[in-house]
C-alpha cells in the first residue's frame, strides 16, 4: 500500500515567519471579536476556530485557554473539554462538508512542526479521496474553494446549534 502525502509547501512561509510577539491562541479568545478571529465556538475550557494557514477548507483547530505547551500539564478535566470540542468540530465538518475523512492530530514541540509550540492546539482536516493534486506539487499553491470568511459561515451554525 502506497503511502499518502499532504503536501503543504506554502506552509513553510508561516514556519519561517517571526513569532516572537505574543501568543495569538491566548490573545484572540480575549478580544470581543469572534467571528473577526475566526472563533467559531467556546466553552469553558477551550474553542474551536479555523486556521489561518488551512491545509483543505474548513481545517480547524481545537485549543484550550490555558498557555501550555506540555499534555501533561493539562488538568483531566481541560483535556476531556478538548477532546468534546474535538468531537463536535468533526461532527460539524462532516455535516456541512462531507469529507470521506479526517486528519486529527497535534504537533508537540517545534521540532514536531507546532507553529505555537507553547500552546497546545489540535488539528483537525477534512480531507476528500484526490484532495492533493499537481497545483501544490508543481506550482507550489494549493487551491481551496473558498475564503475563510465562508467557512466561518457555513461551519458556526453546526457549533453552535444544540
């Protein structure tokens, strides 16, 4: 069985790019903004919001409040609110996108590719059977369907309906 790669050379801008300013998992949940930060939904221990450097449209991301890099600093029950969340984000893509699956997982560490090594976050990815094809590959882009702005509007009454 041939292994299956998602490409993401764009990526590599984000990677490389300077974050020494502050923690934005930490300073968007402060701000009264949102759906301008592209939080989808909240609840005691953590929130779902998209990312800004998706690697398929609607690719989320799973955070708690607090600021750390390390599982097990995690109270039980701040990682039981994360895996909920986790759960309710992919029940929501699968409503609104139909993937045929899922990439969920985390990056622990810098040397792991966590572009917020200090923050844990979980990513999860809706991906569609040929979802990589030659635009990445050949001319280093990747093609998504649609803005972020869209995605935010299709995905937060899935969250938010209960």
């Amino acid at each position: 069985m041939a292994m299956e790669r998602l490409w993401t050379p764009w990526r590599s801008a984000y990677v490389a790019s300077d974050k020494s300013g502050g923690c934005f998992l930490c300073e968007k949940p402060r701000e009264d903004k949102d759906e301008a930060n592209l939080i989808l939904f909240r609840t005691k221990h953590g929130f779902i919001l998209l990312n800004t450097f998706p690697y398929n449209s609607g690719h989320l991301m799973v955070a708690p409040y607090s600021h750390t890099g390390s599982l097990g600093e995690l109270p039980p029950a701040v990682g039981a609110g994360l895996w909920e969340l986790t759960r309710r984000a992919v029940d929501a893509l699968a409503k609104e996108y139909r993937p045929d699956g899922f990439n969920v997982g985390m990056n622990l560490g810098k040397a792991a590719g966590a572009g917020a090594p200090d923050h844990l976050h979980i990513h999860i990815v809706p991906r569609w059977a040929g979802d990589t094809n030659y635009m990445p590959v050949i001319a280093g882009t990747k093609v998504l369907p649609e803005a972020l702005d869209q995605t935010y509007q299709r995905l937060a009454p899935h969250l938010r309906a209960r």
